[in-house]
C-alpha cells in the first residue's frame, strides 16, 4: 500500500546542509496502522510531507496505492492527495468561519461530490465521530476533543486509502487523547483504511499495530517493552 524507497531529504541551514531523511525505506501494509516515533527535529513531518507530496525529495520514490507519487508534477500530485489521502495535524486546522460540517464537506466538494451527496456524506461521517448533533455547531464553540474528531470526520470523510496524522492528540490533554485516539484507530481498522501515526506517546503507540522509529534518516522496527492499556 506505501512503498518508500531511498527517500533522501536535505535542508540548507546557513552554509551548511542538514540531511534529514538519508536513504530512507518502508512498506507498509494494506489497512495496517503504523505509529511512527522520533525526537524532535528527527523528520517526521518532513517524511509525512514526502509522502502526500506536499514536499518534494531530493531523491527516492515513495509509491502510494500503487501510484508513484513522487513522479507526479504539481497539479496531479495535489489531485491525488485530495482523492486518496488524509490528514489529521495537531492544531486540527479547522476553518472558523465555516459551520462544522461545512468544514467536513469542503473535502467532498474539492472532489467533486456535492448537493444532497456531499450532505450526507458528511452528516454520516460526523454521526461517526459522535458528532452529528454538533454539525451546525461553529468550530469555536467546540471543546478540543470536538474539534479533533472533526478533523478525524474530515479526514476519513472521503474514503481515502491512506490516512496521515501528525501528532494528532499533541494539542490534547491526556484524557482527551485517550478518547480521541481509539475513534482514529477504531475507524481506521473497520474501514481498512492504512495508518501513519505521528505521535510522541509511547502509550498511543503500543495501540498501533507497528512501531517505527525515526533516527539518523532512517525508520527502524521498534518493540515497546510493556503491553499498553488503549482500546483499539
Ligand atoms: N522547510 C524547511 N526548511 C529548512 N529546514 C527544515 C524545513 N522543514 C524541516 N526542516 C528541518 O528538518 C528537520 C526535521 O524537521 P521535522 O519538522 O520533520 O521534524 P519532526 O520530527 O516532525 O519534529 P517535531 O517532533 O518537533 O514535530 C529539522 O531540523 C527542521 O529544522
Ligand atoms: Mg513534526
């Protein structure tokens, strides 16, 4: 399902140059939810950047769904993010002026889904996430919780293959995360939908099925020493 091969990604800092992802390879199954850790600064969201194609590497491939994205020119690539691609950040990234599920349907109208559909769609996706009598809400009047299964809403609203989360319970309070994270997991598993979580909580992590750890440019297996407690 994502395929990277010797991805590399330098960064000029002053005179000198910063080789953040040095050769960097990864398979990741169909449907299988892989938490990736690493200290700050280490490349995670520059990898996550890599594969949605928001960015583009210095050399490597990284193949999404069977499509290579990394040859894809600008318009196609930002084409194919929207179809096949979600994302969840920490600052959730919601739009304040829209409503809640306006926020949630935008993705469907940047698709091309739209009128009754594209309601609906987004009604269901939001009664997913235990949110169906908030959809006429506006953004800020939502606790942080809210607000991330919103963002989680939006981003599963269209089906995509690939989901990426970039820290998404980093803006969270402990109890809040471990409400949030489970509907992330939860829908991701029922749906088959293939996972790429960023996250610094080893505890989130044990409830991923695979553990990476980004170090010195590469991803490396991790095993986490005890089972945790998250509810899948
Ligand atoms: N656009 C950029 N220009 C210059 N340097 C960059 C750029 N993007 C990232 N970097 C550098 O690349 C390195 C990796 O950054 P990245 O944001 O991927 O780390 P991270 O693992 O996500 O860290 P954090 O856990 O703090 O979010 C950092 O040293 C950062 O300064
Ligand atoms: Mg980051």
């Amino acid at each position: 399902m994502l395929s990277i091969h010797q991805l590399s990604r330098s960064f000029r800092e002053g005179g000198r140059v910063h080789r953040v992802l040095d050769g960097l390879d990864a398979e990741v199954a169909g449907g299988q939810r892989v938490a990736v850790m690493g200290r700050s600064g280490s490349g995670k969201s520059t990898l996550l950047n890599l594969i949605s194609g928001i960015d583009r590497a210095d050399g490597g491939s990284v193949r999404v769904a069977g499509c290579e994205v990394s040859a894809l020119g600008e318009p196609e690539r930002t084409r194919f993010r929207r179809a096949h691609i979600g994302f969840v950040y920490q600052f959730f990234n919601l739009i304040p002026t829209l409503d809640v599920a306006e926020n949630v349907r935008l993705v469907l109208e940047l698709n091309g889904v739209r009128g009754r559909a594209a309601r609906e769609r987004s009604l269901a996706a939001l009664a997913d996430l235990g949110l169906r009598e908030r959809a006429h809400s506006a953004v800020d009047a939502l606790s942080g919780g809210e607000q991330q299964r919103v963002a989680i809403a939006r981003a599963l609203v269209h089906a995509p293959q690939l989901l990426l989360a970039d820290e998404p319970t980093g803006n969270l309070d402990d109890a809040t995360a471990r409400e949030v994270l489970p509907a992330l997991l939860g829908l991701t598993r029922s749906r088959g939908t293939t996972l790429v979580l960023v996250t610094h909580d080893e505890t989130l992590a044990r409830a991923a099925d695979r553990v990476l750890e980004l170090r010195d440019g590469h991803l490396q297996e991790r095993t986490l020493a005890t089972p945790g407690t998250v509810t899948r």
